[in-house]
C-alpha cells in the first residue's frame, strides 16, 4: 500500500471566531431558519494527477486513469435573517463522494474520495415580489477531502465559497430553496431544498 497521507491541523483561528460571533446572532436577527438540501456535485479539483504522481513516485509505469467528478452532495444550514436585505448562515455541507480507477506496471488499483466541510456566508437578499426572492452570497468553508483505498490522502483548506439562488415562498414559513454556489475551491453544488423558518 502506497499512500500520501496529510497531516491534521486544528480548526482555523478564522471559523473558530466564525462561530463565536454566531452565539449573539439570535438576539439581533428577526427572525430564525433553516436549510435541508442536496443535488448535484461537480468535483473540478486534481486529485486524478495527484494520484498519478504518487504511483509514478512509487515506481509504477505505464499509468492510465479516471476519476467520476459529479456525484450526489448535501446540506443542512442554520441561519439568522438580519433585515429583509441581509441573513448570515452556516454549516455542514458534503461534497460527494468520488472513485479514481487506473491500471499501472503493477495491476489495477482504485480510490474513493469522499468531501465535506463546515461553511459561513453572509446573503444579500432582494425580493421580487411577496413570492420569490434572489440572492447572492460570500463567505468561508473550512473543507476536508479524504482518499481511501489504494491511495490515502487527506486534503484540508481554508477557501472563499460564493454562490446565487432563489428563494419560493410556499407559505408563511416554508420556501422553495433553488441554489448554484462553489462551496470551496474544488466543488460546485446546484441544490434544491427546503427552507423553513421556526
């Protein structure tokens, strides 16, 4: 076996203060949701070369590889809305899961990868009427991807997520949530969900 194996750092000094300044958020917001989504995961990152590069350092020839970039992600945010233009939310969001297969010198080998993160993001709200409101969004996600099988990796980072979406209101409390965001440098998310406000 293999492997390039990263080290495990502590959680970063900047989403540690992230939540820390979510504790005071209840007493300012007007009011509470949450989120439940998932959909489609598009993986744009180079694990495939990485891969690659450990099997050549390993001594392996004649290398040929693939790896799935779409797979099946999810989410499940708490948010507080500040005033009709503005909310901030954060949590758990997962990447998918993605397999690389090659064949080298030494036979056939295969890897999953599997994502997932903490995230942070400020919305700027506009409504379009009483229905439906747009928004974009900014913030941070402290991501981790990890590599099991033929190959263990772990990938940590720290990266700017951003993203677009709607929001159909379906009642009082309950919303339609459409949404294309890049939850961090390496994974798109377009997701549907569930927004209900409590």
């Amino acid at each position: 076996d293999s492997g390039v194996v990263m080290p495990f750092p502590s959680i970063p000094r900047s989403i540690a203060l992230v939540l820390m300044a979510a504790c005071a958020l209840p007493a300012i917001a007007q009011e509470r949701y949450f989120v439940l989504s998932m959909g489609n995961a598009t993986y744009l990152g180079n694990a495939q070369s990485e891969a690659d590069n450990a099997l050549a350092s390993a001594g392996q020839t004649g290398i040929a590889s693939s790896i799935t970039n779409r797979s099946t992600g999810y989410k499940a945010l708490l948010g507080f809305k500040l005033n009709p233009q503005m909310a901030v939310e954060g949590g758990f969001v997962d990447f998918g899961s993605y397999h690389y297969a090659a064949t080298a010198s030494g036979g056939s080998l295969g890897a999953d990868y599997r994502g997932y993160g903490l995230t942070a993001s400020a919305l700027r709200l506009a409504p379009v009427n009483s229905e439906l409101s747009v928004f974009g969004k900014a913030g941070l996600t402290y991501s981790v991807m990890l590599g099991g099988g033929g190959i263990s990796s772990r990938e940590e980072k720290l990266g700017v997520a951003y993203g677009v979406g709607g929001l159909y209101h379906l009642t009082d409390k309950l919303g339609l949530r459409l949404e294309w965001e890049r939850v961090y440098s390496d994974v798109t998310l377009f997701s549907v969900g569930l927004q209900a406000r409590f």
